[in-house]
C-alpha cells in the first residue's frame, strides 16, 4: 500500500467523508514542514493528525516512523467505538498503535475527553485551532477558524486560516465592504455629492413648510362658540373656551327669559283677550306635521335609564312626565331603559295605588298596570314633546294643560307622549342621563315596535 493510499484512509476515517483526493493533494503541495502543523490545525484529534501526516511521510513525528518510512497503519478511533466501550473503567491505559511490519509507534499524546467519555465529533464548530502563517486554503467551511465573510463571486466560505484578499477558490477579489466603506469615504462620488444636495435642499423646504403651517392651516369658524359643547372643546385656547360658554350661558337666559314671558293680544271691541306665541298659525302647523312625520320614520338611538316600577309606567302609558334635575334641548323619539335595581313588591303596590288615585280623581278609568317589571332592558320609546322647568309644570298643571295632575317636584320635567313597548324587552346596561343605544341593538327595537303596527 502505497503513502498516498495510507493516507487517504486514514484521512478519510478522520474527517467522515470518503471524498479527500482534494485534500491529499493540498496537503502534498505544502512545503513538508507545514503538513504536520496544518493536519493538528485541521483535525480534532491530535493523534489522528500525526497519522496522517506520518504517512505522507511529514517531518517532526516518531523517531521510529521517520527511520523505517513505514506507512502507519490505521487505528479505530474512539467516536468509531460502540456504546459499551464508553461503560469501561476508567483510568484504563490505550494500546499503542500498531505499525505495520512489527515496528511499535510511539504512545500518542491523549486527546481531549469530554464529560461522557467521548472526543468532540470532526463535524463540532471550535474556533481555537492555530492558523499556519500565510494564506492557504482551508475547506472547514468556518468550523475550525473565524468567520471572515462569503466569497460574492463564487460563495466560498472564507475563514480566517484563507484571510483577506482574493478567493483563493475562484481567484476574484471580494472587495469587502469594510473597503468599500474607506474608498467611498475617502472619495465621494459626484451622484452622491448631488444626492446630499437634493436631501439638504428638500429638508429646507419641509422645514420652512412646517413653520409655516399654522398661518396656512389656520380655521375661522364664526359658528363654533354657538354650539353647548364648544366650551368643551380641546382645540380651542382658554379665552376661546371662555367666550363660548358665555355665550352658551346668555343664550339659555334668553330662552328661559322667553319661555317665562306672556304675550297678550287685546281685542277692545270684541273684549277678548288672546295669548300670541310669536309664531305664524300656518308655519305652526307645517313644522309639527313635518315634526311628525320625522318621527315616524326614525326613532333615533337615543335613550333615558329610569328606576322601575316608573320606567314600566311611563312606556306602559301610565306615567306621563320625568322629572330630571338637568334640562334637555332633545325633542322627539327617546328609548326607555329599566336600571339594574329590582323593586320590591310594596313599593311596586304603592307606586300603582298612587297613580290609580290620580285617575279616579280626574274621573278617569283606572289604567292597566304592567304586569311585570324587568330590569336591566328596554322596555321601550316616548317621544319627548317638551321640557319645562318647575314653575312652567306647575303653572301647566293650574291651567290643565297636562292631563291628570301628576306632581312632580323636580327642578326640569320631561312632558312625554305616544309611549310605545316593545313585545319583548332587550337586555342592555344604562348610563346616566341621556346616552346612546348601539346601533344594533337600536335597530332591532325598532324593528320590533314597526312589526307591532
């Protein structure tokens, strides 16, 4: 058996692949002083890389080897031994490896044992081997040595035994971008130069832009301080905010100031007396018919929480105003909503006996009572004709323009009209005052109260 062949079997054991000619032949090209440093660099086990090399016949091994020229013969290494041979006792002394013709090699120096017994596997990524001085080429593919960087023109994996410069793969320069960098800062390009003056010239013009922006995006809104909410509003400065609700204040004094006022028209020669409302008869009637005809159409998604038995009574028809502490501007359809409190049944009887003794004294029928009164629904919709404070209500009631004489000692009074109930409640959680149904769930009411028509 000739040294290459030797060689290529032991190589072949070592690095776990068969396909090695490339190898040997790299390693025959070397200057014979570096085989042996280049196998121990290569190869995990330092006993498999002397092998090797002694049979390509490197210098620097065994007296003995370097005498005879002898070709090693191949030993089974300790990852190639079954699992039993892991299990046994410590501390037991290796054979010495055989030579071929008779001849004993020198002991080897131990390799590195882990935990379990075994040497690390050819394939395990260390980055501790020593380079051989110069640039050579190195298949570890980045697992002995550092990774440098890929090859852009071939792939190759360039480590740090191959160094920088061109792939000694392919032969091309890899123009690293760490040189790239250095060219590009030490020379800058002319469409770079004008690139930077585009950029510095566009970040003016954002600049002068936002400065700017306040006087072009600027809004007059003549309209804003007449709405209630304005004095609310985040948008507007504290004198703005102040403004609008000085205006919100003089504008409910004035409604309340007209509200309060009784205009009387004196007829001398027929000797009458009439109230004027300020309002034309005929665009009266027009505006309650158009009125009207809007809430047919739409019951909004509006709705007022109300403790029972009185949220039941006021659908159920019963009840015919709400006192509030808090006055409302909305007029027309309004959702009522039972609260979570469940009465108990003595109150229920004496809030029936209080109303059916206000229709026995106006000389009325008793009303139908509800027969249950859940909590936590919808019950169903009024529409609100009007809101009037506590002496407009008691004035009202003395003229009797409201019906029954229901007392109500709030500070505002919803005058309500045209209850509608729904066949079977909804459940939904309240809020306080006036708030807001989804839209789902207003939809269906709806839905519900039109198929009842």
């Amino acid at each position: 058996m000739s040294r290459s062949t030797t060689a290529e079997v032991l190589l072949r054991s070592a690095v776990g692949f068969d396909d090695v000619g490339a190898i040997i032949s790299m390693l025959t090209a070397l200057p014979p002083p570096d085989v042996r440093p280049y196998l121990r660099a290569m190869l995990p086990s330092e006993s498999e890389a002397d092998a090797v090399a002694d049979a390509l016949g490197a210098p620097g091994g065994s007296a003995a080897a370097a005498a005879s020229g002898s070709p090693v013969a191949y030993r089974k290494g300790d990852d190639d031994e079954p699992a039993a041979a892991g299990r046994a006792k410590a501390g037991r002394p290796a054979a010495a490896c055989s030579i071929v013709g008779g001849a004993a090699a020198a002991p080897s120096k131990p390799s590195k044992v882990n935990k379990k017994g075994r040497q690390p596997r050819a394939g395990a990524t260390t980055h501790d081997a020593s380079l051989l001085p110069g640039r050579h080429r190195c298949r570890c593919n980045a697992r002995r040595h550092e990774l440098l960087y890929n090859c852009l023109a071939c792939g190759s994996v360039v480590c740090a035994q191959e160094g920088e410069g061109p792939c000694l793969a392919c032969g091309r320069d890899p123009h690293t971008p760490l040189q790239a960098g250095a060219c590009s800062a030490a020379a800058p390009s002319s469409s770079e130069t004008a690139a930077l003056s585009a950029a510095e010239e566009h970040a003016r013009r954002l600049i002068d832009f936002d400065r700017s922006a306040a006087k072009r995006t600027v809004v007059i809104d003549d309209q804003t301080e007449y709405f209630s909410h304005a004095a609310a509003d985040a948008w507007m400065s504290g004198e703005e905010r102040a403004v609008a609700a000085a205006a919100a204040a003089e504008r409910e004094e004035e409604a309340a100031r007209k509200r309060k006022e009784l205009r009387l028209t004196i007829d001398i020669e027929n000797k009458r007396v009439a109230t004027s409302s300020g309002l034309d008869a005929a665009a009266a009637k027009l505006r309650a018919a158009a009125v009207e005809e809007g809430l047919s159409h739409s019951f909004g998604n509006l709705c007022l929480s109300m403790h029972q038995p009185w949220a039941s009574l006021l659908v159920g028809g019963v009840k015919r105003v709400e006192g509030r502490s808090w006055p409302t501007d909305h007029r027309g359809p309004l959702w009522i909503a039972s609260t979570a409190r469940t009465p108990n049944d003595l109150e229920v009887a004496t809030v029936e006996r209080q109303y059916s003794d206000l229709s026995a004294s106006a000389g009325l029928p008793p009303p139908a009572m509800p027969a249950e009164y859940p909590a936590s629904a919808l019950l169903g919709c009024v529409v609100v004709r009007d809101c009037l404070s506590h002496d407009e209500y008691v004035a009202a009631r003395a003229a009797g323009r409201e019906g029954p004489s229901e007392e109500n000692d709030s500070a505002f009074v919803f005058v309500c009209e045209a209850p509608r109930k729904l066949t079977v409640p909804l459940r939904v959680s309240g809020s306080h005052k006036i708030w807001r149904l989804e839209r789902a769930t207003a939809a269906a009411a709806a839905a519900s109260l039109r198929a009842g028509q």
